[in-house]
C-alpha cells in the first residue's frame, strides 16, 4: 500500500484507463483517488463514471463490487479500474483503499454526484496541515419537508459534531486513513465510526460545495418513518448493540 510520502506523486492523468502520476505538477495539487463502493447498480454506474470522469478528470477512479449479481461489473469496466470485495461496505472501502495510489481518499457512493467546485475546495481544505478530511455539504436530489429536515440536521451534526456519513462523499488524507486503521471491520455505521476516529487525529470540515445524493429510497420507504429508524439505530450503537444485529434490523426495514 503506497504511503503517501512520495513528494514527485502530487497530480495525476489518465491514458488508456491508467492513473499515470505527473511529475511536473504543482505541490498544491494533492494527487486524490475516488473509491465507488457498489452492488447491483447496473441501472446508474455508467452514468456516475461518466459524471465522475468528466468532473474530476485528473483523480484515479477505482470502482469495489461487493457481489453484484447483474451486469454492475461490465458497465463500471470501461470507466474505473474494477476491484472486488466481500464482507460489506467496509471491507469494499478499504479494498479500494488499498489499490489507490493518492494521497487523498476519497469515497462516493453510486448515487451521489459531488459538484464539480468539491474537487478545488476540498484540495484548498487539506493546504491547512491541520484538516485530516471530511465531507461535502449534502443536498437531494428531491425535496419535502422530511428531507429538507434531514438536510438541515445532517449537515449542522456533520459541522458540530463532526459525524460525516458515506452520502456526503467522506474523504481523507492517505496517512491519517492509515493512522486509524481504515474503515473497522463492522456491517453498518463504518461510516460514523470512522468520522468519531478521524476527528480524534485533526480537525473534519465540511466543504461548502454540496453532495447531491439520491432519496430515492428514502422517498420509496417513506422519509418520515426512515428518518426516525435512522436515528434509533444511531442510538442502538452509541448504547452498544452489536452493529451485526443493527444491520440486520436495518435490512429487514428496507423490505
């Protein structure tokens, strides 16, 4: 796994598929790979790709299937370099952690499209030695008062309490990720745990640039009813409760 000290390795461009280090860059262009966590996403993989490429055209793309049982791994194929990995999100994450070779982590969901500014704000973000990682601003993609609701709380948590969730597009400098181990080897809330040890290394910020991520299953499941079990299981897990019943829980709600 690349260390991240390599000084010549400061930006990059891609040939033929390749993320090909360029040594003349500048040193204030941290060198950033996007890691895409999937499963069964054929239906907006190439569209994410493609929206991915074309906004950050200068980051290594690195796509971790985690099982899929449709064509996910054929439409990602000629966009990303394709890795694969079981055990859940977590272990996807840090799969493609470990084939990156930025300096900076960064992790996107399939449906969720950072704006194209997060890219310059979150390099001017990490100028300051201080700042370890954090997120983008989250917005849907629809509206509601439920939503905006969890827009508002989310992003206010994220700036106070320094939790960043996976739909805010979490990224990270290369050598506090490894600092604090990677993502922990649990089946839900990897995500919020990994803030909480990220923020005991340096300070998180939220860019001001925004997320848009998809409520689609939020809306499908009825925005109300997922905004309180979300909120239960966050508590469940503060109180102790093994996160493998927490995630079983949270399947059996998503039916």
């Amino acid at each position: 796994m690349p260390d991240g000290t390599n000084d010549s390795f400061v930006a990059s461009t891609r040939t033929n598929g390749s993320f090909v280090p360029r040594a003349d860059a500048s040193a204030d262009q941290l060198a950033v790979s996007i890691i895409v966590p999937v499963r069964d996403e054929e239906t907006r993989i190439a569209a994410t790709l493609r929206s991915l490429r074309a906004a950050f055209g200068d980051c290594e793309l690195i796509v971790v299937d985690g099982g899929s049982r449709d064509a996910t791994v054929a439409r990602a194929a000629p966009h990303a370099t394709v890795l694969h990995a079981d055990g859940g999100r977590g272990p996807q994450l840090n799969a493609g952690a470990a084939a990156a070779h930025g300096e900076v982590l960064w992790f996107v969901h399939a449906d969720a499209r950072p704006d194209p500014g997060a890219l310059p704000a979150l390099r001017a973000a990490l100028a300051d030695p201080r700042v370890v990682g954090g997120g983008c601003r989250l917005r849907f993609d629809r509206t509601g008062p439920v939503l905006r609701w969890l827009v508002w709380t989310s992003n206010l948590r994220a700036r106070h309490l320094h939790w960043i969730f996976g739909d805010q597009a979490v990224f990270v400098r290369r050598s506090a990720f490894d600092d604090v181990g990677g993502f922990p080897a649990i089946p839900i809330m990897e995500d919020l745990e990994m803030s909480r040890r990220l923020a005991r290394r340096g300070r998180l910020v939220v860019l001001p640039t925004p997320c848009t991520a998809s409520a689609r299953r939020l809306v499908e499941r009825g925005p109300a009813r997922m905004l309180v079990l979300m909120q239960l299981y966050k508590l469940q897990y503060f109180l102790g409760v093994d996160p493998s019943v927490i995630r079983r829980r949270y399947e059996t709600s998503r039916r």
